[in-house]
C-alpha cells in the first residue's frame, strides 16, 4: 500500500508515454497475495497490455494461471517487458502490436491468440488514449475520431472478433473511468468515449446473457500510469491523485484484482456492472 500523501516530481513525455521513463516508477504487482489458481487453463487478450494498468492485469491473470496475448500499438520495449514479468510468474505470453482502431487488425489479435493458445476465454478492452484541451474549441476532428476509435470502437471491434470463440463462462472486463461519472472539463472527447463503454457494457451484458458470456468493467480514478506525464500538463502531474480522499494517485497494482475477480469464476452472478477503484471518490453508478 502507497503512502497516504505523496508527490510526483515534475516530469513530461510523448504520448502515449513510456512506463520505463516514468519517475517514480509505477507498481505493478503486489507479492505480498499469493497465487490461487482462478484462472488456471485460461486464455485471456489483454489490450494497451504493454504499461500501466495492462501491464498489471497481465502478471496478475499470469499468476493465476492463464496464458496471456499482450496486445499493443508501438511501444515495444515496454511490451517486451510485461511479457518479461509475466514469464517470471511462470506464465506464457505472445506480443501482438498495432491499433486496435483498425477492425482487421482486431480479427489478427483475436486469430493469432486462438491458434497459438487453442482457445480464447477472457478478453479485455483495456487500450486507450487522452489528449489533454482546455477549451472544445480545440478539439480537432482528427482528435475526436481517433479517441473515440481506440477507446470505445476498438471495443466493438475486439468483441465482434472473439465471440465465434467465447463460451458460456466466459468473461470481457472493459475498462471506462471515473471521468464517466464525474466528467473532466479538460478531457471532454475522452471521458465521453468512458461514458459510452459504461453503456456499451451494460447493453452487451444484456445481449449476451443467455449466452453465459459475462460482461463487466472497472472504472479506475486517478492511477499513475505513462497516459498521465504524456498527457498532463507537469505541474498537474506533480499534484495528481492528490484530489481524492485518500489523498493519493493509485497504483497499477491496486486496480489489477478488480480485473481478476470480473474474469474469475467468484463473479459467476455478476454481469452488467462497473466496479469503481478510485480512492474512496464516491460517485453514483
């Protein structure tokens, strides 16, 4: 567990960022809880899996047993990496680059895991993107197209390309945000696309529930991911988190169980739901 306060030094980079370069370097996994085996035989799709919150949930689902396709755009030494840690926890995992936004690209994700895994039972719509604009004057039609084609298009696509190989049991976690329900004055396209996948997972759960097909998502806060120095202004980087009543940004590590559970056998009653990890920022829905 973080320390209640805490502040980031001032610090910028390139979208989408690189976790390598971040100070202080984000936790990803947590030791101190160990392995019970619910995801034993599993094969799970993680998407954005190079850094950051994927990189947490693919060590954690390797731990518990599952073999992992680590899916991402171009960051390939921060790929590279994740796979690293998921094969020191025993686990096997393949890396898979490019956008999500592109619907073929998806269908390669989704074939390229069955044919070296054997099958597909856990996908989970984790890429995304932000671009920080103080006025929706500034939003360019480029932008708005290309956040919305990562964060909630992407989805569709994934989903369209894995049901051929889902069966009942199975499980997609997507992941929306606290900007769903709280909004972000400065991050308008951004959190209206996390909106969208809060409605997008409660329809799908609906559409696919006498398929035995379980659809849930986690709705991280604050979390000190390479989306926050890439995207944020430093001297908002050096305070960020600090908003919450816990006083703090989370760690990576701190979400990944929320993914865990949603895909394990313990949520077998849970579908249609979003479970909110965000210091104690109490927020309705």
């Amino acid at each position: 567990m973080a320390e209640q306060k805490q502040q980031f030094p001032q610090q910028k980079q390139t979208p989408p960022g690189s976790e390598a370069a971040m100070k202080p370097q984000p936790r990803s996994k947590d030791e101190s809880v160990p392995a019970a085996g619910k995801l034993k035989g599993k094969v799970a799709i993680i998407t954005g899996a190079d850094s950051g919150i994927g990189r947490a949930v693919a060590i954690l689902f390797a731990r518990e047993g599952a073999r992992v396709t680590i899916a991402y755009k171009s960051e390939h030494d921060d790929a590279k990496e994740t796979k690293r840690l998921v094969e020191e926890e025993g686990g096997k995992a393949i890396l898979i680059a490019g956008d999500v936004g592109d619907e073929d690209h998806c269908r390669n994700i989704v074939e390229t895991t069955v044919r070296e895994f054997g099958g597909l039972d856990i996908l989970v719509n984790n890429a995304a993107e932000q671009r920080t604009q103080e006025s929706i004057e500034n939003i360019t039609e480029e932008q708005l197209v290309r956040t919305f084609r990562t964060n909630i298009f992407a989805m569709f696509f994934m989903v369209k390309a894995a049901l051929k190989h889902l069966k009942t049991g199975s499980a997609i976690v997507n992941t929306t945000s606290i900007t769903a329900y709280k909004g972000s004055s400065k991050l308008l396209d951004y959190s209206s696309t996390k909106g969208a996948i809060v409605t997008f997972t409660r329809s799908l759960s609906e559409n696919l529930v006498e398929r035995g097909i379980r659809v849930n998502a986690v709705a991280p806060g604050p979390i000190w991911t390479p989306l926050i120095p890439s995207t944020m202004p430093e001297e908002e980087v050096k305070t960020f988190g600090s908003y919450t009543p816990m006083k703090r940004a989370g760690q990576p590590e701190e979400v990944a169980p929320a993914f865990l559970f949603l895909a394990s056998p313990e949520a077998s009653y849970i579908s249609g739901q979003v479970i909110h990890v965000n210091g104690c920022v109490v927020v309705n829905g």
